[in-house]
C-alpha cells in the first residue's frame, strides 16, 4: 500500500514541498525588495533623528502611510519590512533563510531585533533543515 501524507501520496507531497519551498524564496525575495524601498523612502536615523522641521512634511509615519497605502499593504507591515532590511544589509542574507523566520530562525530574528545597530547573520547555508528537504526527512 501507498505512503500518504494526509491527503496525498508521499510522492506527491515532496513535490508539494519542492514546489512551496521555491515560492518561500520568491516571497522572501519580494518581501525584501519592498522593505528596500521602504529604507530608501525613508531611512532609519538615530531616536530623535536629525531633521530639522518642516523639513519633511509627511514625516516618517506618513510617507512610509503612503508607500503602504499605494502599494496594498498596511502600514505596520511596511514599517516593520522597512526594520528588518535595516538590520540585515542586503550582502548578508540568504535566499535559505526567510524573511519572517519561524523556529530556530524566530530566535535569530528576535535577537538581531533585540540589537539596537548592527546586525545578526541568522545561519549559514547548511544549517538547519537541508534545503529541499521535508519534515520526513528525505529529499
């Protein structure tokens, strides 16, 4: 008799997997281009920044407001994209690791978000659950 996983054969489910697992990393890539956008609107500055007034009508709040109203998503979703891709340079992520970590990958987002400058490389390729592979542990 067939292996199933659930509703579906094994077979199935690891190409279910395979197929997920390349959405996760165009998610993250996209996910990552929005909070890029996001920083370039509107940098981080030091608490209290450095701008004078008036010098920015709309301020932080209200450009970031607008980028997330244009764009379909809300606002608190863009000030945190816009958080994590200050904190994780672009030279130092890694398509294997998703932008909004679960697991293992929570506890390093929580401490690179615990850092007031700087930034946390939450793993290196290999580490982990393989790539490609599934919770049955084969690939």
């Amino acid at each position: 008799m067939a292996q199933t996983v659930s509703n579906v054969l094994c077979v199935r489910f690891e190409e279910l997997v395979a197929e997920s697992v390349k959405l996760v990393h165009a998610m993250t890539r996209y996910q990552f281009a929005v909070s890029d956008s996001a920083l370039k609107i509107a940098p981080l500055r030091c608490h209290g920044g450095d701008m004078s007034l008036g010098e920015d009508e709309l301020g932080v709040e209200g450009a970031l407001r607008t980028f997330a109203e244009d764009i379909g998503l809300s606002f608190h979703t863009v000030r945190t994209y816009r958080w994590v891709a200050a904190r994780w340079p672009a030279e130092q992520r890694q398509e294997c690791v998703p932008f909004r970590p679960t697991g293992f990958w929570r506890t390093a987002f929580l401490t690179l978000r615990s850092m007031p400058d700087g930034w946390v490389q939450p793993g290196a390729p290999g580490q982990g659950r393989p790539s490609g592979g599934t919770a049955l542990g084969r690939r």
